[in-house]
C-alpha cells in the first residue's frame, strides 16, 4: 500500500464517494462539516468545490436514468434525495426512520443504477431505477455502512452490510442472505477492495488504523493512519486491474489517499468461500416461495415451511435463466428497439419471484445461443428477424376461442386457473400461453402474478376486462 497524498481540510470530512466515470476518469467526493462537497482526483488533486449541506449524511454518484449523466444521491433525515447535475430532484423517498448509509450502482445490468441506503432502525432498503422496491430487509445489529459489490464474480451485484458489531452480511440482490462473517472487530467505517476475482474487506474503528480482511474472514494486513477514521471510500480504475484506490478521512482533518496493489488471483481458501456463496444463491433462486404442501408463503432461506414443516423442494422447472429467456422473447416481440431500463422494468412485472439477473449479459448469451438476433444501440437493444423461424405452431383460431372460455368460466368461480389445464384441456401450447400472458403483464394491459403454473387476476372486478384483453392479444 502507497500514500500518495494527504490534504489537509478545514472540517473533517464524513462522508466519501469513489466514481469511475464512463470518460475513464476517477473522481473522489467529499462531504464534510465545513459545508462543502468537494470533488478530487486520485492523487489529492481539487478539482472542485460548491456548497452543500451538512444535513446530508452520505453520498454516491451514479447514472440513475442510464442517459450517460451522473446524479447525486443522499440521505437526507429520514428521506433519501437523487439531485441531477443541474440540481434538479429526481428522487424524493420518505422514509420512518434516519439514513446513515447508501451506495449506488446498475445491480442488473440494464445500464440505469439501483439504490441501496441502510436507516438508523437497522433496516436496509434497495430500489430500482424507477423507485420501486425490490426488497426490504431487518438486520439484528445498526449498521455501519452498506455497499453495492459483485462479490461472486457472475455480474450479479451482491448486497454487503456491515454491523456495527463486527458482523459482514452478503446479500442477493433480492435480499437473501447469502454469507456472514463474523470479524470479532467494531466497525465505524467500512469498503469492498476488488483485485480480478479477489475481494477484501476494509474496516476503522476508534483506533488509528485500518484493518483487511479476505472473503474468508481472515485479516491479511494493517493500515497505519495519522488518526483514527472518519470515512473511506475505494474504487478501481478498471475492472482487470491489480491495483485500487483507497481514501481516507481522518479525524485530525485530513484525507489521506492511496494506491493498494494485490494479486489478482484467487486463493484456495477464498475461492472454497465464493463457491460456497455461489451455491447458496443457486439454491435459494431454486427454492419454492410457496409451501407445495400446505401452500403457505415461505423464504426460500429456510429448509422448511414455517407452517407445516414440509421441506421446501428445489423447482425443475422454469429455472431463473429459463424464465428470463422466455421473458425477454417474449417481450420483445413486441417492441424491436427498447431501452434496458425499460424492459427491466416489465422483465419485473412477469417474474414469478424476486430475482437478481444482468440483464445486458442475459441478452447476449441469448443472442449467441441464436434465440434471438439483435445488437446494442447504447442504452437500447434492438431486435432483429430471426433467423430460424419460431419453433411453436401457431393455434388455430378454435383451439385460442375455447382456451378463453374456459379460462373465463373458471375466473367465475376464482381468480386464477392452471396453465397446464388449459393446455390439456384445449390443446393451446403453454409456450404461446405463457407468452401472451407476460406480453399483457409487460404492457400494463392486465393486473396480475404469474406464479410459476399458476396465473392470477388481481382484483375480482377484473377478470371480464382480462378475458376480453386476453381473448384481443391471442386472436381468438
């Protein structure tokens, strides 16, 4: 580890924010108590300095609408604030309790950051783009600091709290406990350094130095400082280098910065951990939602249904990768040029469960399995006529008219019916079915949960309104 600098400030600095911009260029910020937020270079530089209120606890940086423009984002109280370039407010959440921490960072690869902020009532909250909450989640200690990090190396970015106590928690980014390590050291101040596939861990407390832990929990050095920490930040120039950047605040009012070197390889022990991690997110993705016995809700991070104690079984069908592809075919079907953000947004609204996904990676694996053509305009994918012509016959206009009336006479009794009957009983494919029903769901056309088998109308006011949707879509 090499200092490169320490700059001397006015007040101490609280809060510190590392960006790779998409110009290649690598800013650090600052907030501190003088009022001022501060933008560096790497090596200490100032770049930059404005007004900015003390009442904000913590920063990110990040593109929010996937136009190429960063934002700010902040906790603000109990609210967290998205302020763009021209200091327009994008985001105004309010909240219940005060934030103390927040990062953001595209989590599914639809090119538009998801926000993460952790409260003061120890609960953690990840939105997407568009503000809607993908989870929400109560941890048992107050918490430190929270982090957006590809800890597993699949382009999935994962969810890292860090417990005042001492306790590392790796979530999914659908809020499922994937990993803790228990360092045995309070922390005050918290960072993810990524070398290749390597990942370490850095934590401060009241001592003057700092701590680095591998993914395994074991410390594998010490940082001395002029005083103890106030805030770090880390972050890379690129996503293959052996080398990272470290910064510091002090509480003697200085920030220190840094250049960390580390292999880049992967040692047993830790890849014996990602594997580990990389196994549980598998099988909770796996694990029913739904108790097969008894039928009611459960976690997929327990074994068995909290209500009849059957063991939750693993689904064969209809895996994650199989349902995005189906998804994704699905819907741009109808829509040939579309931008990331947006299909993410209706990728959410089919999805039988929460999911973490990289949607630009899953679309180019489509693409070279040839189960689409298409290319990236930027932000936008465009599709293109396949070359191979659709593998599903096309129904007879018979075969759709009977499926929506059985459909029909079985919402007179309930809100749902069974995709597999309606192909047994009409001959209609479930593929076309499927479809059809994730097209109505994508465009807003219906209200509903596609749940695995099972399709629900939500709202019983409703079912003739999808019927006639439903019968429109097919062309019965």
């Amino acid at each position: 580890m090499r200092e490169v600098a320490r700059v001397p400030i006015s007040a101490n600095a609280y809060s510190l924010y590392v960006r790779q911009g998409k110009d290649a260029r690598t800013q650090v910020f600052s907030l501190d108590y003088s009022e001022r937020l501060r933008v560096y270079d790497t090596q200490g530089s100032l770049g930059s300095s404005r007004s900015w209120s003390s009442r904000v606890r913590c920063i990110a940086v990040a593109d929010i609408e996937s136009e190429g423009e960063y934002a700010l984002i902040g906790g603000v109280g109990k609210r967290v604030l998205v302020v763009d370039q021209r200091g327009r407010t994008m985001w105004k959440i309010e909240l219940e309790s005060s934030v103390i921490a927040c990062d953001a960072r595209d989590v599914d690869g639809d090119d538009a950051a998801e926000v993460v902020a952790a409260l003061q009532n120890k609960r953690v909250i990840l939105w997407n783009h568009d503000e809607t909450a993908l989870f929400s989640r109560t941890v048992e200690q107050p918490i430190a600091d929270v982090w957006l990090e590809d800890i597993t190396n699949d382009s999935e970015l994962e969810v890292v709290i860090a417990e005042k106590k001492g306790t590392v928690l790796i979530l999914s980014a659908a809020g499922y406990e994937l990993k803790r390590l228990v360092l045995g050291q309070t922390i005050t101040v918290f960072g993810v350094l990524a070398f290749g596939k390597r990942r370490l861990f850095v934590t401060g407390n009241h001592s003057s130095e700092l701590r680095v832990w591998d993914i395994h929990g074991n410390e594998v050095t010490k940082v001395a400082l002029s005083a103890a920490p106030k805030a770090l930040a880390t972050g890379m120039p690129d996503d293959v280098s052996d080398v990272a950047y470290l910064v510091v605040s002090t509480r003697d009012k200085k920030i220190s910065f840094w250049e960390v070197q580390d292999t880049i390889n992967v040692k047993k022990a830790e890849k014996a951990v990602m594997q580990e991690i990389e196994s549980t997110k598998t099988t909770l993705y796996r694990r029913a939602i739904k108790c097969g016995n008894c039928g009611a809700p459960a976690s997929p991070e327990a074994i068995e249904c909290h209500s009849c104690g059957a063991k939750l079984e693993a689904l064969d069908e209809y895996a994650i990768e199989e349902y995005l592809q189906e998804s994704i075919e699905s819907i741009t079907s109808k829509h040939n040029r579309i931008k990331l953000k947006e299909l993410d947004r209706i990728l959410r609204k089919t999805l039988p469960r929460p999911a973490a996904y990289n949607l630009r990676r899953s679309i180019q694996t489509m693409i070279k399995k040839g189960v689409v053509d298409g290319h990236f305009d930027g932000n936008v994918f465009v599709r293109t006529v396949k070359k191979k012509p659709s593998r599903l016959a096309r129904p007879s206009k018979e075969v759709k008219g009977a499926a929506v009336e059985m459909i029909g006479d079985l919402l007179k009794e309930k809100n749902s019916f069974e995709i597999q009957l309606i192909e047994e009983e009409t001959g209609l494919s479930r593929q076309v079915l499927r479809r059809t029903l994730m097209i109505l769901l994508g465009e807003d056309l219906v209200e509903g949960t596609l749940y695995e088998d099972t399709f629900t109308v939500i709202g019983k006011k409703k079912v003739k309104e999808f019927v006639k949707r439903l019968e429109k879509e097919l062309g019965a």
